[in-house]
C-alpha cells in the first residue's frame, strides 16, 4: 500500500527539540509505524489525496474505506473520491467540499454516495488540510464514516412528524361539531411511546366527546377483534368480536365492528339500549394502513344517528391512529424491537411426506451452516425400527438431502437434513422475514415466520396463501416488546461460537452425546461432519470454554 511522506517538524520546532524544549506526544513519544498502524486499522475510513497533483488522487486508503466503500486499495489510489458519487448525490454538499478545499480550510459534510455494489449509503467526510513547511497545503486528509441507520431513524422521526401534522391541519376543519375531539386524539397519537399508552389515550379523547369507546386489535389468523382499551359508557358486555360469525342482533356493536373491518370503511349503525342513558348508536371506525389492518375504534353515540360529516371525521381519526400505530411499529424496528410472528401450515411439503413415510413427527432442534448451506436437525418423534438405510430411501422419495443420522439407536432419533428452497424462502426475502422454525404434524409441515413490520408480515402471509398450494395461516400474534433476558443471552454467546464449534454442540446436544450413558459417542457426530473425533472434540470444547466464559462474564457484570 502506498503511503503518503507527511510533513516533519522543522524550522523553531527542530530548534525546540534540540533546546530540550517539551514537544507534543505525537511527535516524541508516538514512532512513525504506531502513525501508521493507527492510520490503517482505525474504526473510520481514512483517505489521503496529494493537493500538488492534478485532480488531487487518493495516495493512501485504510481498511475501514474499503469496507465501507466495497473498492479496494488498488481501485482507489490514484483516482479521485468523486468515483463514490452518483445521481442521487445532491450538488449541495459537493459544492462545499469543493469550496473548502479551494480556500485551504477544513469541512464536514453528510452526502450520499454509492458503495461498489451500487448500494446508496449516507457518508459523512470531514476534510482536512495537511501543510509544509512554506505553509502550502501539500496533502488533504479524509475521515469518512457511514451514517446511514442514525439518518434513516431520523428520516423515520420527521416522516412521522410530519405525517402526523397534516392529519391535524386538516382535521382542524372539523372541530366545530366534534369540541377538539381531532386534536385530543392527534396529541395522544403523537405523544404516545407505546400502542397501550395509544390505545388508552385514544379511548379517554373520544370518550370525552362521545358516550364511551373501545377499542380493540385485529387477529388475522382467527380473524377475531379483541378489545383491549374502554372508556366512557360502553354497555356491558364488551367481548372478543368474530368477524365472519358476528350475530347482527341490533343490539351490539359486534356487527358494525365486523363490517368495518371487512370493507375498510366507517359503518355507524343504531343499536337498542336497554336504559334510556345508554348509547342508541354505535360506530365502527377501521385502523388499517397499507395492507395491514391493526383493529377497530368502536365510538358510541346517545343520539340514534350520528351526524352526515361525522363519517369523514371518523374516518380521519382512524386514519391518523392507524399512522401512529405504524410509526410505532417503524420505530420498534429500528430499534431491534417490534416483531410478528406467524405459523404456516404447508400440505404437501417434502418435509410432510418424510416424516409421513417413516410415520412421525418432526420436531425442529437445532439448525447448523458448516456445510456451505443450512441443515436442519429434527427428532423423530413416535419413529419405530428407523435404521439409517430407511431414513434414506424416505428422504429420496420425499426430495430431501439427509446428511447424517444422529443417535439412531436411541428412543427419538435425530436426523440432519436439507431441503431444496421453496417459493417460501423467496417470499421471506421479498418482504424481509425469515423462517425460524419448522414442524411437522400428521404429515403437514408448519413453518414459523417472523417479520419486523406488521404491513409486511400481512402481506407476506396473504402472498403465501396466494401463491403456495394448500397454505393456512394457523397463528398471527404481534410482540409488542422483546427483551434482552434470556434470549439475548442467547444470541450473545451465539455470536461467538465460530460454525463449526456451534456445529457440534448442537449435534451433541440433539443427539443426547451428553447423557450419561452416551446415547451416542463422538466417532458418530465427528463421522457427520466430515472430520475426525480428535478435531470434533476441539470444536466441542472451545464452544463449551466460550459458553462458561460469558456465563461467568456475565455473572460478574464485566
């Protein structure tokens, strides 16, 4: 790598040092190969360009340039920093840099650039002159640091911001009839940190103006509203509503709630009170946004009619809890936070016919990557007289790979397989889930699901039964919150296991090699990962050595 020759202290700083005078760190106690291992393994991409040749070329890139960037030391010195612009680069900051570097002077700017592969990144370069001795700028030093995840949460911030802003402006029209009930409940979508602090917030601002309100959450896979917030007077039995069965009696509010969800559009209905001080009408108000359908506001009214503008000022209000919902849910995701978690079940998956084949269930322990592709490891659960040849010529008819059968000899043996990717896995990439789990039941595989946003978890759900033969959805439930207890313990101690060493501790644990008698023995496990006992026993004991390591780290809160 070439390497740039800096100015060195001469002149009154040589003369200094000769005197004995005190001289900065840098200068004394730092040698030039710390300068330059500081340089090349710094956490901040670094660039050097020569401002004495023309166009100024790169002469010095460090590692975290070129793993931000994706362009190698070899690309980028000798050409010019602009090859990271682009389109969507503005004019703006470039112009800046440009004006800096004319006038000799540092700057900072936050631009858009493109890393090789051509994804967009935000990147934000400070520059910096270096001078000689005559006071000529001979060097222009570049830190650059990729800022994209702090630019998208605060994308996200003001997008829901402003959002939320336009709502009230043009509900405002309206607060003539309605005494403020809009901006009470715009205030409380804002404010909110949480869907229950939402909910509740939003009932008590209806509540106020109306006779009561409830509201409730939609479940997609039993398609039922469950109430969750109530305020005011609501009458006494509020109960799980099912949308498809809902009995229109005229005296509750379960038909219009199940009708507004079902066409997405506010029904006011009137009811039949049983005192003269209960509501006489009720209103169902939908919270959806894009694709995904959150719940329900049911609004109830004295007066047998609600007035002709109050549709649309319902229909906004939904609108704007629904916004607030959804940026709840955006923020959670940045975050690390929200989640929805959905089962699949899938008629006439390979998976189905092996297990159908040897007559079992199927039952995910563990999933491995050491072999170039994900294995899936499943006990045979209810397998009688499963030997290794019969659990191949099951796994042939059915298209499935088997790569090894662990404990064979044991009451559930444990089988490490794969299977060819299905229209699911690409379903999962389209709308950014992931398959994190699998079972198999009376010859049906079940897949587990889980997506960050609840508009893509719907879709990705509706897609599947659209698009794979005898698909069901069996379970749709949202994780308001997720925290780093156990689980995150998990993932932790996960992250420092290499493949190989979490390899074998998840075949040794899955095919009982930790009971005592063995199950099974190491020649065995080592023989399914294609290596021998002595290196088998290596991985084993380095993820153990980890795994005591961060229980005792943790204990002693290091």
């Amino acid at each position: 790598m070439t390497r740039p020759e800096f100015p060195t202290a001469t002149g009154s700083e040589g003369s200094a040092r000769a005197s004995g005078a005190v001289t900065s760190a840098s200068t004394e106690a730092v040698d030039e190969a710390l300068k330059t291992r500081t340089m090349d393994e710094a956490p901040v991409g670094i660039t050097v360009a020569d401002a004495t040749q023309p166009d100024m070329p790169l002469v010095y890139v460090n590692a975290a340039f070129e793993r931000v960037t994706g362009y190698s030391t070899s690309y980028a010195v000798g050409r010019n920093c602009r090859f990271l612009q682009g389109e969507a680069t503005r004019e703006k900051p470039v112009t800046r840099m440009r004006a800096a570097i004319e006038a000799g002077e540092s700057t900072t700017v936050e631009l858009r650039n493109y890393r090789r592969s051509g994804e967009l990144f935000w990147n934000e370069v400070t520059l910096a002159p270096l001078r000689n001795d005559a006071g000529e700028v001979t060097y222009y030093v570049g830190f650059q640091q990729d800022v994209t995840r702090r630019k998208r949460a605060e994308q996200a911030v003001a997008d829901r911001a402003a959002r939320i802003e336009r709502e009230r402006i043009a509900q405002e029209r309206l607060l003539e009839r309605l005494d403020g009930v809009v901006a009470d409940v715009t205030e409380a979508v804002a404010l909110a940190s949480s869907r229950e602090e939402l909910r509740r917030e939003v009932v008590r601002s209806v509540a106020d103006t109306y006779t009561g309100a409830w509201i409730g959450t939609y479940d997609p896979a039993t398609e039922t509203v469950d109430p969750k917030a109530t305020a005011g007077e609501v009458g006494p039995d509020i109960e799980a509503v099912t949308v498809e069965t809902a009995d229109d009696t005229g005296r509750s509010a379960a038909p219009v709630v199940a009708a507004a969800v079902d066409d997405r559009r506010v029904r006011l209905e009137p009811i039949v009170p049983d005192e003269p001080t209960e509501a006489a009408a009720v209103a169902g108000v939908p919270l959806y946004f894009g694709e995904a359908t959150y719940g329900v506001i049911a609004v109830y009214a004295q007066t047998e009619e609600f007035r002709r503008h109050e549709r649309d000022v319902l229909t906004a209000l939904g609108r704007t809890v629904a916004i607030g919902i959804n940026a709840l849910e955006s923020q959670r995701t940045l975050r690390g936070e929200g989640l929805v978690e959905f089962e699949l079940t899938l008629g006439g998956h390979p998976l189905g016919s092996f297990a159908e084949a040897l007559s079992c269930s199927l039952r995910h322990v563990g999933t491995v990557g050491d072999r170039g592709e994900r294995s899936l490891l499943f006990e045979l659960d209810g397998a009688t007289d499963v030997g290794a040849e019969r659990v191949r010529a099951a796994a042939e008819a059915a298209g499935v790979t088997v790569h090894a059968v662990l404990a064979a000899e044991t009451e559930v043996p444990v089988v490490e397989l794969s299977v060819d990717e299905t229209e699911l896995e690409e379903l999962c990439r389209e709308y950014s889930g992931e398959v994190c789990g699998w079972a198999v039941e009376a010859g049906v595989a079940v897949a587990t699901v889980e997506v960050g946003r609840e508009a893509l978890a719907r879709s990705l759900a509706a897609d599947a039964m659209e698009r794979l033969p005898n698909a069901d959805l069996r379970s749709y439930r949202r994780r308001e919150e997720t925290r780093r207890t156990p689980g995150g313990f998990v993932a932790e101690i996960e992250s420092r296991l290499t493949e190989r060493q979490r390899a074998a501790l998840i075949r040794a644990h899955t095919s009982g090699y930790f009971e005592w008698p063995h199950e099974t023995n190491g020649e065995e496990i080592a023989d399914s990962m294609g290596v021998s006992r002595s290196t088998f026993h290596q991985h084993l004991r380095a993820a153990q050595r980890k795994i005591a390591a961060a229980i005792v780290e943790r204990r002693d809160g290091l």
